[in-house]
C-alpha cells in the first residue's frame, strides 16, 4: 500500500505566498509518508479579478511554479500532482488552461490534463454571484491517465465531477484513483459536493481524492473546502472540513481489484448505451 496526502489552501492573489504555504503542507505530507500529494485547484493563484490570471499564466515547461513543484518533488522524494494553475494557450484572444500538471519523485513532469469542463453558472441562492470560466479560459480536450506509486490516477477537476461520462472512460482505461482539485462554492458544495465524490467512488469501483480550496479570498468568495478521500467502496476514509491542512490515507490496491472481483460492476457495464 502507498499513503496518497491531499491538501487543502486558501489561496490568494500573491503567488510567491501561495507557493510557500504549498510548499510546507507538501513538506508535512511527505514526512507523515505520502507517496503521493495532491494540490487543489488555482492552488498557486486566485486573483481578485477572473481576468487576472491571464497575468501570471506560464509557458508549459517554463516558470515559477512549474519550477516550485519540481523541486517540492525531489526535495521530498514524492509525486506532485499540481492541482491547476493557468498556462498560457495559443489560441487567438490568450485565454489560458486550466491545467493539472504531475510531476516524479526526480521532478520531472510526467503528466498535463487540461481542465475540460467549464464553470459557466449562476450560483443558487447567491444573487449576482455569477461565473463564466470560459471567458478566460480555453477547455481541454483529452482525457488523462497517469501510473503513480500509489496506483494508475484518472486526472479530473472540480467542475468536470458533475459529468460521469469522464469517469467511464477513465475507470474503463484502467483508473484505481480518481482525483479532482477544486474551488467549490459554498452554496453548491453544502447540496453537492459529498454526494457527487461518493458516487463517483461508487459508480467507478475507484479510490477518489479531492483537495479543495476552503474559506474566504481576497475576492470576496467563499470556498467550501471540505478534502476528502474515499474509497472504492465510497466510504470516506478521511476528511479536513475546513482550514489549511492535508489529509492522508493508504491506497490498498489488492482491496481495489478484490472489490471488482467480488462486485463485477465494471465488468458488466454494457459501454455502447
């Protein structure tokens, strides 16, 4: 068994804090023995403004944070996997990517998924709080899987866990653990966020591992926080409600495949409906 860490920020719109405060919980979570580490979403990044992070986008292989995780990695001999952060695209108009980057224990980038799944809503119950993620962001198209030491890891985020559809097609290529870095809301994570992450486990007979963004930014919004991690059961083996922090827990692939096993649901699945 591998022990795979989530972690949980507040992040804000001044990058250099925000790598420092990743880079302690990533620290802490190696030494308690995490194989793997999960960032959340915009971990390095939350501007006051959506526009903002065009500003501090990267080149893909080039920049500080990018630098910042590979070295977080082999400093502490883990795998990273970097939440998101906002690339630069060569699309006319330079939205950027919402983009998820792996990084090795030696630091070498050994994955990219592309957020494919826009927020475009009006959140229920919070009048004039409205997003359009893809005003300044360009959707991906790929769907992503990556071998880590703690298991093969379906790469997703946030917004894309309302959409099973990616699942299938990620625990059909193999996935044991399915991991969404996010920034919920707060109204849509109190309705929302438990359940989806449950039945996502559930439905895909996968570990899933969620580290989120929780409280109050500098922009004004609320994230709801609440990092979990669940097994393939959808039995929530851990959990950190609100604050800065990680969660941990071991990853028991022999209890994956015995699962499958003994409840084949995956193997009764008929894909072309």
């Amino acid at each position: 068994m591998s022990i795979f860490a989530a972690l949980q920020m507040t992040s804000g719109p001044d990058v250099a804090a925000n790598l420092a405060a990743a880079g302690s919980l990533i620290d802490a979570a190696a030494g308690a023995g995490a194989a793997v580490v999960l960032l959340p979403e915009n971990f390095n990044f939350i501007g006051r403004r959506d526009s903002d992070k065009r500003e501090v986008a990267e080149a893909f292989a080039s920049g500080p944070t990018q630098d910042f995780l590979a070295e977080a990695a082999t400093r502490n001999k883990v795998w990273i996997i970097g939440g998101t952060q906002p690339l630069r695209s060569a699309e006319p108009g330079a939205r950027v990517t919402n983009t998820c980057l792996v990084y090795d224990a030696s630091g070498r980038c050994v994955s990219r998924y592309d957020k494919i799944h826009l927020f475009d809503v009006d959140v229920p119950g919070k009048p004039g709080e409205t997003y359009r993620e893809s005003a300044h962001v360009q959707p991906g198209k790929d769907v992503v899987l990556v071998d880590t030491p703690a298991g093969r890891v379906g790469l997703s985020v946030c917004y894309d866990m309302r959409f099973p559809e990616l699942y299938r097609k990620l625990s059909a290529a193999g996935a044991e653990i399915l991991v969404m870095p996010a920034a919920f809301t707060v109204p849509t994570g109190r309705a929302h966020w438990e359940t989806l992450l449950r039945a996502r486990a559930i439905e895909n007979l996968c570990y899933v591992a969620a580290a989120a963004q929780s409280g109050l930014h500098p922009n004004g919004r609320e994230t709801y926080g609440d990092t979990l991690i669940i097994d393939w059961w959808g039995r929530i083996a851990t959990r950190l409600p609100r604050g800065a922090g990680f969660v941990s827990a071991d990853i028991d692939r022999d209890a994956i495949a015995k699962g499958r096993a003994d409840f084949p649901a995956l193997a009764n699945r008929v894909l072309h409906c």
